[in-house]
C-alpha cells in the first residue's frame, strides 16, 4: 500500500495538486490521502485503486507526448518548444524506433503580438504572441485618474425602477465625467438566470460569456423605455426579476419588422455561441417552472446541448429563442452605448468592468463548455481565522486540462466577452489565475486542496487580449498570495490593488498613500469591505455582534476598545494629526480625508466605493452571509443627479478630484 501511497502524490504532483500549502498564520497543512484521490478523480485521472492510478499515469504519461493546441510566448523573446515537438526519433529497417536527444529547439522571436498559426514537424497549432505588458493608465492619459466603484442595480435615475439598469448606469457616466472623473468601476454584469428572483448575486453568474439580460434598457436603442414601477430602499429581487422579464417580453412582442431585422444583423457575428445562450435560457426557463434549478436537474436527454433532445426544442420553441436573441442584444448593445457614451462625455478610460471568478454549477457555460470546465468540484478558500471550516463559493470554472485540450479558446472568449464594451477590467481574485481551492462534492470546503494554474500563459494571454482592445487590467490580489504571484503581475504592468484597510505597516499603522506602489489602483474600499464612515461609526462591529462573527474568545468590548485604537492610527496618517480627532458619531471629516489619501496616492488610480462618495455606513456585501445582510439589495435613497448635487457630496467628489490633479 505504500507504494500505491507514493504513486498517488506522483500522480497529483503531476496533475498540478498541492499536497502541502501554507495558511494565512504561516503553518504549514498537508491535504488528506483521500482528497487528493477524490480531487484527481474528478479531473479525470482515477486514483480510487493503485490499479486506477497506474493507468492514470500512463494516461498522463501519454497526453505529455501529444503537441499542444497552442504555444504562449511574448513579443521578441525566442520560445522553447514543448517536448512533445522537440524531439527526435531514429527508426531502423526493422521498424525499431529510438528516440534522439534534441536540445535548445527554439523558435526565434516573433515582434508583432497577435495570433499566428504555425507549422511545427507536420502538427498545426497556435502561436500566441503576447506584448510584454498590458496597458497602463499613461496610454489612456497623463495625470493621475480617478472614479468611482458603483453596483449598477443601487443607482436611480430620473425614471422610477425597482432597481438600476444600463440607463441608470448611462446617466452615471455622464453626471461622473461633468466631474472630472475618467473611470466609472461597475459590479460584474454577466448572464445570470432570467427571471429568477432568488439567484440574483452577480458574482455567482450563469456564464460569464453573456450579459445579465435583466440590465437591458430599451430606451438607449431608440425602443419605448420600460414602464415606470417603484421600489423600496432594498431591491425585492424575488418580485423585481419576474417582472422584469415580463416586461422586457412585452417590448419584444412590440418590436417591428424593422427593428426585429436589426437584431438579427447585429446578433449574426456572435454566431453559434449566441445561439446556445438564448437556448439555454429558453430550457432554463422551461424547466424553472417545473421546480429545476440548474441544467442537472433537468431530464437527462437536455443534458447534451448537441443531442436531439435539444435540437427538437429549439425548432419548437423559435419565438422563445428569439426572445432571449432580443434580450441579449439589448444588454449588449445598450453597454456598447454606455462605455460610448463614457468616452464621448470624456472619460479616458470609461468602464471598467469585473470579471467574476466563476460560475454557477448549473449554468450556461457549465452545460455548453462541459469539457473545458471543472465537473465534481467547486471552487472555494481553505481555512482561516475568518472562516475556520474554509468557504466553498459553489461556483466552477476553467479546468487546467480543458483550456490545454481547447487551446486557450474559453479563456480568451471569456476576456474578450468582457473587454467588447469597456475600457478596463478587474479580474476578480486574480490569484486563481496561479491556484485555485477546489472541494470534492459533497465534501466541507476543509476537504479541499490547491490547483495548480498554467499562470505564464493565463497572464500572457491577458496582456494579449488587453492589447487588442485598448484596456487596463486591474488584478485584485487581496488576500494570502501565492508564491510567485507578485513579479509576473508586476512585469505585465497589471494593477494590483491598495486598499486602506488592508495598507498597514509592522506597527498596525496605516501606511501613507506616497508609500503605494504607483502601478496600482488605490481604494478606500471595496464591495466587501465597510464603508469608511460605517468603520468610523463602528456600524460593521454591530453588524459583527449581531451576526456573532466575532473572533472565538473575543467580547465586543475589546473590538470597540480596538476599533478606538486603530481610529487614533488612521487619524494619524490621514491628518498627521493637524486637527482634532472627530467623535466616533462624525464621519464625514474622516471621508474626506480618506478620499484625500488616496487622491494623493503614488497609485496611478484611485477608486472610490460611490457609498464613500456619499459618507453611507452600509456596504453593499458582507461576505460570509446570504440572507442575514441584504446583501446586493441596497439603493440610493434618492435618483443620482440628486445625491451629487448635494453640498457634502458635492465637495467630497471635489475633494478627490483636486488631489488627484496637485
């Protein structure tokens, strides 16, 4: 048994799973026997037996010798070939083969980046030739930029919505660029389920090649704009989606000829892929209402996008398709319209979009890029002191073997999808670009272990990509990062992020903005993270209290003592306490000066939550819950143009501005 034990931790070496990793406090865990049979297992390679490993091995052992289906190289560097090209092989007149050693095969730089078919010993292939770096904020303009960070389905505009579509965001570009602003950072706004009122995060997305359908806003086309309904000051996703979508089929059925021909124009380059969302959506639809939830819980003849299950739905069900055609083609074509809309009023950059990390197990990209995607895994995080029995985000993604077996070609669909309508993304924990935590099904996210990523080739072919479409790439790195992480991001010129609450020195103080690293973009706050006034005010430590997420062993009196510490060293570095220290019940002093930090920053962007433009003490996100905050759920109290209007907001956004400008 020892050595089928020994053949095991061969086997996931190989596969690209971590036996070992370190946590966050630095100690050092070693990944069960078990996990690393279940998580090999899943990937396609048995290891339930010592037989089942052996084979496994030989599989792998045999897929080495196959040619890839693409080469990633940069610009101007010569590029080793794989071994399964760089080899030679002597074969006698008996037909006995010996194998030659060949060494330093190369092939010589390429300058241009783009994309290069090639030739190599009778196989066709792929080169990738990718720039050194992306683009930095100095191609868009000279200066230090700014903007603001806003979830989409909060704002409100002049018409009455019961939440924030691509209008709403449409007027938020223009009211922002008035104001010197040259970036606008939104939430991710990929396809999720239409009509669903419970699966409304936008980070658990049904495919992330697609558009959130329900942020269509006819009027930006030239279509008469949905009808006015009101809203609360949280979003009833449960009541608000169905309706949407109803009303969205009522301005479908009300499209003329005309019109209807326009969408079948714009929607023709997007080709087959288009095609296979909108039915998906279709099935989804259909079988929701029958109590479904995901594409596995439909019949199992549905279950091959390709098999005749499918085929005789689609030819039955056209209107539906073109429905969904329609839906997409608003969503697409109305973000086209904002990031247009973005440059014209004078934005440099425009949006910036999130591309989630992954998506939902039941979704379109799971049940149409099946082979190219993780199956019996979830991605999650290990555990750490903020979640001890570790997370699992029930979302899959890429498999490494996939993306090697398709050539890359669901990544770069996926950055292009993203890139089409913005001037800019952020991808969303870019460390799963190195590793990604996987969990077995059906086991606690403990069970899990680390992946190991193609990194070189994932980064390359973001800067590739970013290249051809003109865009900055924000990598967020918050967190414990991998080894090797930080030099290749930084050579690609990606920016990582500065986020103040987590810019601390060895004393626990925070550091001064001239300390960030300028290829970064500099934040008082994220999603996820509190508000500056709500940390001020101590509102995330009554949250903290009332959710009992406390630290084991710690009473909320010791936070409060804490948190009062820790407002002495930050008032410090925001003032270097020129002025009197404001009552815990005064926040708005301490916003301004955080907006002043970072405008002041070394970084070459500074981002502020829209909450911190208006001094709000709730955050849109608090991880680790579903239904204890109302996570994803929260609006303005009042349309936009308004908000902006007012005194305090209106010298805080000023406040940024001329800080980035001195």
């Amino acid at each position: 048994m020892e050595a089928g034990i020994e053949q095991l931790y061969t086997l996931a070496e190989a596969i690209g799973i971590a036996r070992r990793w370190w946590d966050v406090n630095g100690t050092h865990q070693t990944v069960t026997d078990a996990s690393l049979a279940a998580i090999a297992t899943a990937l396609g390679y048995p290891a339930e037996s010592e037989r089942d490993i052996a084979r496994s091995l030989e599989r792998l052992e045999a897929e080495s010798r196959q040619p890839p289906a693409m080469i990633v190289t940069e610009a101007g560097q010569p590029t080793p070939l794989p071994a399964s090209i760089a080899r030679a092989e002597l074969t006698d007149e008996h037909g006995l083969s010996t194998a030659l050693p060949v060494e330093n095969w190369m092939l010589p730089p390429v300058d241009e980046p783009g994309y290069y078919q090639l030739s190599l010993a009778g196989h066709e292939l792929t080169l990738a030739v990718a720039p050194k770096s992306c683009p930095t904020v100095h191609d868009f303009a000279s200066g230090k930029l700014w903007g603001p960070a806003v979830q989409i389905p909060a704002l409100r505009g002049a018409a009455s919505h019961p939440f924030g579509n691509f209008g709403e965001l449409d007027e938020a570009v223009q009211l922002f660029a008035a104001r010197g602003a040259d970036v606008l950072a939104i939430n991710p706004v990929h396809a999720l389920f239409p009509g669903n009122g419970q699966g409304f995060s936008p980070y658990s997305p049904s495919s992330r090649l697609y558009l959130n359908t329900a942020m269509g806003a006819p009027e930006l086309l030239g279509l008469p704009p949905l009808p006015e309904r009101t809203g609360g000051p949280l979003i009833d996703w449960k009541g608000a989606l169905p309706r949407r979508l109803a009303d969205l089929r009522k301005t479908f059925a009300g499209l003329d000829d005309a019109t209807r021909a326009r969408i079948v124009r714009d929607n023709a380059p997007h080709g087959e892929s288009l095609q296979r969302q909108a039915l998906f959506d279709a099935l989804d639809v259909h079988f929701r209402a029958r109590g479904a939830d995901g594409w596995q819980d439909w019949p199992a003849a549905y279950h091959d996008p390709d098999g005749p299950a499918v085929a005789k739905f689609a030819a039955e069900n056209r209107n539906e398709t073109d429905f969904h055609l329609f839906a997409q083609w608003l969503a697409r074509e109305g973000m086209t319209r904002v990031q247009a809309d973005a440059t014209r009023a004078g934005m440099a950059i425009g949006l910036l979009a999130d591309l989630a990390v992954g998506v939902h197990t039941g979704g379109a990209d799971s049940w149409s890029m099946r082979d190219a995607m993780l199956q019996g895994l979830t991605i999650g995080a290990p555990p750490d002191p903020l979640g001890p029995h570790g997370q699992n985000w029930m979302l899959t993604g890429f498999s490494p073997q996939g993306l090697g077996r398709a050539g890359y070609a669901p990544w770069i669909a996926t950055l292009r999808s993203a890139l089409d309508r913005a001037g800019g993304l952020r991808i969303d924990h870019a460390f799963g670009l190195a590793r990604l935590w996987l969990v077995p099904a059906g086991e606690d996210a403990s069970a899990g272990a680390y992946l190991t990523y193609p990194f070189k080739d994932m980064i390359r072919l973001v800067a590739l990509e970013a290249h051809r479409a003109h865009a900055l790439i924000v990598a967020e790195d918050l967190g414990t990062m991998p080894m090797g992480f930080a030099a290749p991001v930084a050579a690609a010129k990606m920016l990582g992020m500065r986020v103040l609450w987590f810019e601390r020195a060895a004393d626990k103080g925070f550091i001064g903005g001239q300390d960030y690293a300028p290829v970064s973009v500099a934040m008082t706050g994220t999603h996820d993270t509190t508000t500056v006034a709500g940390w001020w005010t101590g509102r995330d430590l009554e949250w903290a209290e009332k959710l009992g997420r406390f630290p084991a062993g710690t009473t909320p009196e010791e936070e409060a003592g804490r948190r009062e510490e820790d407002r002495g060293r930050l008032w410090a570095t925001l003032t270097h306490n020129t002025r009197p220290r404001p009552a815990p019940d005064d926040p708005e002093p301490v916003v301004d000066a955080a907006l002043r930090h970072i405008g002041r920053s070394a970084s070459q962007l500074a981002i502020a939550p829209l909450e911190d433009l208006l001094a709000e003490r709730e955050q849109p996100n608090l991880p680790g819950t579903i239904t204890e905050h109302p996570n994803w759920r929260r609006r303005l109290d009042a349309p936009l143009a308004e908000l902006l209007d007012k005194p305090d907001n209106a010298t805080r956004i000023e406040t940024l501005d001329h800080a980035r400008k001195e």
